[in-house]
C-alpha cells in the first residue's frame, strides 16, 4: 500500500513539473493551438 501512494505522489509530482517546465519553454495549449498546421475544417 505504500508503494501505491508513493506512485501516486510520484505522478503528481512529475506532471506539475513538466507542466510547468513546458511552460517555461513555451510550449503552452494556446501556442499549440494557433500554429500553422493546425486544420479548421
């Protein structure tokens, strides 16, 4: 059961920091959203 929570906080973890580092970057939902090749059909 430890081992389950510790995976747990482990994904929380992991998921803030590259959210956050992604954003850093500017890789952001906007900017992927209004690229060239994104296809409004």
């Amino acid at each position: 059961m430890k081992t389950m929570y510790l995976a747990f906080i482990a994904i929380v973890v992991l998921s803030f920091a590259a959210q956050f580092t992604l954003g850093q970057m500017g890789q952001t939902t906007a900017a992927a959203a209004a690229g060239p090749s994104v296809r409004l059909d």
